[in-house]
C-alpha cells in the first residue's frame, strides 16, 4: 500500500525535474503542471481516504481545472500575438 505513494511521489520528483529542464516551451510546462498536480492528487487521495474527508478533493480538482484553463487561455493568447510559444525569443517586459 505505500509502494503506490512511493511511486506517485517518484513520479512528482521527476515531473520537477522536467519542469526544471523544459522552460524554454510554455505547452511542455503546462503538460508537466497537469502532471504534478495528477501526482499530487494521487498522494492526497491515499492520505484522504484514512480520514474520509472528501470534500478537499473537490476543491482541489476545480482549481487544477481553474489553472488549466488559464494556462491555455495564456497560451493561445501568446501563440496568437508573437506566433510561438518559445519562452527564448519573447521579452516580457514588453508584452
């Protein structure tokens, strides 16, 4: 039973490193962000099922979909103004 939290924290550990590693492509940052908030709610799944309080997971999963959407809403607005999503070439003091 805590094999399962061991992986799902191996898994967070590595989606920070590639989080670490990719910042140069905003749509890989957003992948890697949904995955370490999978990871996380994997883990607060198995501690929340001991104290059977539920309702924090629903508060969890409506901000992880809040934090979506405003990542690909400023995503699509930045493919659409400076023509791709390449954090190297854009200076965002100027945006």
């Amino acid at each position: 039973m805590y094999l399962n939290f061991y992986l799902y924290l191996y898994m967070f550990l590595i989606c920070l490193f590639m989080y670490s590693y990719f910042y140069n492509h905003i749509m890989l940052l957003l992948m890697v962000l949904e995955f370490i908030m999978l990871s996380l709610l994997m883990m607060f799944m198995f501690m929340i099922l001991f104290s059977k309080n539920f309702e924090f997971i629903m508060f969890y999963l409506i901000f992880v979909v809040c934090e979506s959407v405003l990542g690909l809403t400023l995503l699509l607005l930045l493919i659409r103004s400076k023509g791709n999503d390449n954090m190297k070439y854009l200076n965002l003091i100027l945006w």
